[in-house]
C-alpha cells in the first residue's frame, strides 16, 4: 500500500516526525515563491496556492508549537531589502496603521482621540479609499526629483529610484515646492491596464501576473528600469514625511497642494465631521469598490487638522491619528472537530479550533484562534454577552473569517445544528504540560500556568524566542536546535546562560563531543561555537527583547533601551522598582509603557528563580549602550522633565507624549538628574523639591511655547 507523502496528509493527520519535514518543505516553497516574485517578477504561485501554503504551515505550527523554525515564514514581517537594490535609510520612519473592522472601532478611535487631547468638541476626519498598492517615499530637494525608496521594513527600503523615473503620474520636478519635499503614496495598477498587461503577457509565451497589486511590486522592483518603463504603473501619494516648510493647516488641505504641484491625489478624499460621517463614506466607498477599476481593500481615515495630528503623536508602530477600517473580512461555515489548548511562552493557555477544512476566500482553512475562554463560552471580557451569549462547543457547525490575518477566527456558530449530547467545553485550570494550577488574574482575559520555568513548554518557547530573528539571532540555533538540544542529556540547554556555556561544556565532555553526534560536525560546531561567541556582544534593546517579558515587545524594549540606555541603569530601576516608588513614576512615565507593562517587567525581574536566569545570562554577555532618540532641533532634546499640578490646556497623557516626541525623557519625580519641571496649579512637593536643588521651573504657557518651537 502506498505511503501518503506529508503534503497530502492532513494537519491532524502528521506524526511530529511528519510535521518536522512538512515544515521544512513548506519553508522552503514559501521562500522560493517569495524569490520569484519579489526578486525575479515571475511568480509561480497564484495568490491563494502561496496563501494556503502559509497557512498550512501556520497550522502545523499552532498544532507543534515546538518544531517551529527560526526561519519560519510567519515570522516574515514587511518586505526586506532585496539585493539587487541599494539600501535607503527613511529620515522619518514609515510606520503601519492600525485597523478597524467594525462600526464600534471606529466610534472606540473617536473617543480615544478625544479622551487623548481633553475635547468634547466636534473633530473634524479625512477619510480615503485604502489603495492596495505597494508604498513608496519620493524625495524631492529644490524641487528634483533626487531618490524614491520602497518602505522596508519601516526604517530602510529599496533605493528604486531610477524605476520611479519611468511613472508618468510621477513629476521628475516640481516647481513652488518646499526645498525639501518627501512624498508618500501608493504605487499600483488599474484593472484595465493589468488586464492588458497579463494579454501581452500571455502573447509572449510569459507567465502571467496573479493580481494587479503583485504585478505593481514585481515592475517596480525590476533590476532593468527599461521593463519598468514598460509597465503601466500609476501612482496616489496621500502622505508626506520631511518637509523644509508644512505644506498646509490641514490632511486636506495638505494633499490639495500636493494635487496642485502635480501628483495623483485620490478623488474620493473627503472631510468627515464625525465618526457617523466616517462610516457613511465608507458604505458610499465600499458600493463603489467593483467600478472604481483599482483595487482598495478599505477606507483610510485621519484627523484633519494637522496640528492635532502632531499633539496626537505616534505609539510604537502606528500614528495615534488614522486608522484603516478594512473591508469585512470572507466567511465561511464548517465543522469545528476539537479544541486544543496550546500553552505559550508567557504561560498563556490559547485555544485553537481545529476544524473540517474549508475554503475561507481562497485559501484551505483548518485551524483557527479562540481567543480565551470567555470567547468560547460567549462573553466578553466584562461578562457581557457576545454572539447572542451563545457558547461554542466541539461538533458545533462554526462560521469562520479571515481579515488579512495568519490565523482565522470563529465568528459566529449555528446551535440549530448543534448535537443534542454536546456537552459545554470545560477550560483547564491544569496546565497539560507541567500539572502546574493555570490562573486568571483579576482584569487578565487570558488563563495562565504558574509553573514558569518549571513548565516544559514555556522554557523551550522562551529559548526560542531568545534566539529569534528580533533577538539573539544565532546563526545555526534556531527553533529546531533548541528542541533538541532542551532534550538533550549530556548537553542540556535549558535557561539562555546555557547557550553561552555550550562550548566549554563540550570541551570538557570528552565521551559525548558534540562534533560526534549526528547532524553535527567539525565545521558546523565551529560555526556554532563562532555564532554563539559574536553575540555576546549584544546591544540593550535586543537583549531586553530577548529576555521575553510579558507585554513587552520589540518595539517597547527599545522605548525602555532608549530610556535607561545602559544595562546598569536599566536593571537598577527595575530590580527595586514599585508601585509609589520613583522608580515606578520614572518607569511608567516612558512613552508607551504604562502600569500593565510595568508590572509585568518589575515581576519578572524581582522573582529570584528569574533573576537567578537573567543575572546568569548577563555574565556571559557584554551589553551594548542604546543612544537614547533625540528630535531634530529640539530645545528639550535629551533633558529630563518632570510635569505636576494640573495641566489645564493639555492632558498629561499628551505631554508626555510631545516631550518624548521631542527627545525628552518624562519623570514621575524630581530629583538632582532632572532638568525642568513644568508646574500648574496645585503643584506641591515637586515643585518645592526643584526649588530646593535649583532647578528650572516654567508654568503650562512656557511649556507649550517651547512644545510648539519645534
């Protein structure tokens, strides 16, 4: 009888052995397709067969969390810098937007807004078609044209410069323009004019292209600018990033001037006076989205006035000021055959639906999230009914979606098809891993085992996470070397020290060298023991990052490493750290980081079996300063400032915001390190403990007079 190969099982079906080479192959597909398109403009995938292979290695990694590579392709975020191009550093980064999905996030982003800047007034909103294009930054000195980059990974792109001279909806110069201009917009291809394409495409014995977005990135990312210039892409700019001079008081009036200098600007821009606007729009927008001969998978909407955009300021990765309320996402109904429970680094026990496979817009859904257990009984995090207060139980017949996400979810559930005998899914309050009881905080929504390092699948989800890409990223010690080497009993690495004692551990173990075993040898060792040695030398974010504190993610490890900028000073604050302390005033007053995180770090780091782990790890290691972020020009620009009494014309949250905007690092207490102190009404002890060591104090009126000089 002939064996089934792994790609023809199904996920439930594959042993971990299976799952280990069905991962590999799957990886090495997904980065072959991802070569094609990206660096050859061939693509040999249609969009759905390259999405079901990323999400058939999405499911066999929620099925066996452990076997997941370092090069997993879940892990690929944004689009790297392809060789063939030079490297454009963005001098202001280019970040995401943030995404709603239904008629409640956006009224939940007007409140927000709101509440940030203290008004209860109308705010008047752009709103616009979310192109679905490839983005681009165009920067234009004495009005010239002198570079175009793609956007990267955020903060380096693709230098493709001499491709964007070939757009004719690109002016090569521009003339009554700020001396220094930086366009953002969209590239992207109509419908007629992919449809003309693919017909030449296919006259010419060519492969065509899967859809007008890649057909878009594939041109304009051609080594050959001449094939570029043979294909007919269109551009939209719709933002800015340096300019010498503002180009407008407002978002529209802003891109009416860039209309007027002669760029593309969308027609279907228009100003909303509140968030029943917004969504009128959308609905008017989403009517039109078969006949407006471009793709657009939603709506974009920002605050107009452009002043308040800067109050608002920007979280890690997202501006505070727009969001994009995309399309509702494709549905289907299936089967929901089990509900496993996956246990993740940080504890956290996650439900995954395991359901009959459907097609979900394209694309073989078998797996999909739960969220937690409320959401499996039907309740939000307050105990209020969702679904109707319908619970979800296994054999269910469940409604699935997908929002541009990996991993779908279950919307909805059909009970009129529901078994008689089906009995209520009982969450465990047993870790299955470690037999450690599994607990739920007061305001957590999640469940959470207690073993910590004792939890098996916590402390080989932790090394993995150490050694990621974001992380330590070791060159040979990925997820799969981590698995084994955990399991392995001559060389064990079970805490991240471990790692950096692999190589004197194995030249005392003469019996059980490592160059010995299979899969290993003289040279990869070496390789090994090399990659390991370099990291030593390991800059604070990376390491903050890598430590895997709750809550605490890339970009916040690098708010809290430009802060303290040194491990000393770093690990001073955190260890004695409280609530009421300064230490937690200081801690909580970093842009971005609040209670919630703060917690989570102090926890961790004044645990003694933690710290045991992490003091362990930073012998071997030497840490590497981080240069805290100054803004340009700046008259408060690596100061320290402390604000008390009563901000009258500003929230506290938005003046923290614009201090650290401006390069400033925010206090909770006065002390011989800080620098000025902005007092309102009510201020007491701060104030008088400035006065007493002679520091700078200005009322709201200086302060804002200095927040608005630069």
């Amino acid at each position: 009888m002939a064996t089934k190969s792994t790609h023809d099982l199904a996920v439930d079906a594959l042993s971990e052995d299976a799952a280990q080479l069905e991962l590999a192959r799957l990886g090495a597909e997904i980065a072959a397709a991802n070569l094609a398109y990206h660096a050859k403009d061939a693509p040999d995938l249609s969009d759905a067969d390259y999405d079901r292979l990323k999400q058939r290695n999405a499911a066999i990694e929620a099925r066996f969390p452990a076997l997941k590579r370092a090069d997993s392709p879940s892990e690929m975020i944004g689009a790297p810098v392809g060789s063939g191009f030079g490297k454009i550093a963005h001098s202001i980064r280019m970040l995401s937007l943030e995404n709603a999905f239904s008629d409640q996030d956006v009224f939940d982003f007007d409140e927000r807004i709101h509440k940030f800047l203290g008004r209860d007034d109308a705010i008047t909103f752009t709103a616009e078609p979310k192109i679905d294009g490839l983005s681009l930054s165009l920067r234009y000195e004495a009005g010239r044209l002198v570079q175009a980059a793609t956007r990267g990974d955020g903060e380096t792109g693709e230098d493709v410069t001499a491709n964007v001279l070939t757009i004719p909806d690109i002016p090569r110069r521009i003339v009554g323009a700020p001396d220094v201009l930086e366009v953002r917009g969209e590239v992207y291809m109509s419908h007629a004019d992919f449809a003309a394409l693919n017909l030449k495409q296919g006259e010419q014995g060519e492969k065509p292209f899967a859809n007008p977005r890649n057909a878009a990135a594939g041109s304009l990312r051609q080594l050959d600018p001449a094939i570029t210039a043979s294909r007919p892409l269109r551009h939209f700019a719709y933002a800015w990033g340096e300019l010498s001079a503002p180009l407008g008081d407002t978002q529209k009036a802003a891109i009416g001037r860039l209309g007027d200098l002669g760029f593309q600007v969308n027609p279907l821009t228009v100003l909303c006076a509140n968030a029943g606007d917004l969504l009128e729009h959308y609905r008017r927008i989403e009517a039109q989205r078969a006949t407006l001969g471009y793709d657009i998978d939603g709506v974009v909407y920002k605050v107009n006035d452009l002043a308040l955009q800067t109050r608002l300021g920007f979280r890690s990765t997202t501006p505070r000021w727009a969001i994009a309320h995309k399309f509702p996402a494709e549905l289907a109904w299936t089967r929901l055959l089990a509900i496993d429970i996956q246990v993740g680094r940080t504890g956290a026990l996650s439900p995954v639906a395991r359901l009959q496979p459907v097609t979900v817009g394209g694309v073989v859904v078998s797996n999909a999230t739960l969220h937690n257990e409320d959401y499996i009984a039907g309740r939000d995090a307050k105990g209020g009914p969702i679904r109707d207060g319908k619970d979800i139980r296994v054999g269910d017949w469940v409604q699935v979606y997908r929002a541009g996400d990996v991993i779908p979810k279950v919307a909805d559930v059909d009970i009129s098809k529901r078994n008689p005998d089906a009995q209520a899914f009982v969450f465990p309050q047993i870790c299955q891993e470690c037999d450690s009881p599994a607990v739920r905080e007061d305001g957590d929504a999640v469940r959470r085992c207690t073993g910590g390092l004792i939890c098996p699948a916590q402390a080989v989800e932790r090394l993995k996470h150490f050694v990621s890409r974001a992380a330590f990223d070791i060159e040979g010690l990925g997820a799969k070397q981590i698995e084994l080497f955990f399991n392995d009993a001559d060389m064990p690495v079970k805490t991240p020290a471990d790692i950096f004692t692999l190589a004197s551990r194995d030249a005392q173990n003469h019996l059980k060298r490592l160059k010995n075993r299979d899969g290993f040898g003289d040279k990869s060792v070496s390789n090994l023991f090399a990659a390991i040695e370099a990291k030593r030398d390991i800059p604070l974010d990376r390491l903050i990052f890598a430590l895997g504190f709750r809550h605490i993610g890339e970009q916040a490890a690098g708010l809290l490493a430009r802060h303290y900028t040194t491990w000393s000073a770093f690990e001073a604050a955190a260890s004695i750290a409280a609530p009421g302390n300064p230490q937690w005033q200081e801690l909580i007053t970093i842009g971005g980081v609040g209670d919630v995180m703060a917690g989570s770090l102090t926890m961790a780091m004044q645990n003694p079996a933690e710290r045991r782990a992490i003091d362990a790890l930073v012998a071997e290691l030497r840490v590497q300063p981080v240069a805290p972020r100054a803004a340009a020009n700046s008259p408060v620009a690596g100061l320290t400032l402390v604000f008390t009494g009563t901000l009258e014309k500003m929230s506290r949250a938005e003046a923290k915001a614009r201090a650290e905007a401006m390069g400033a690092k925010v206090a909770g207490s006065v002390s011989a390190k800080t620098d000025l102190v902005i007092a309102g009404p009510g201020a007491g002890s701060k104030a008088k403990a400035a006065e007493a060591l002679g520091i700078r104090i200005i009322d709201e009126d200086a302060w804002l007079a200095l927040a608005g000089s630069t």
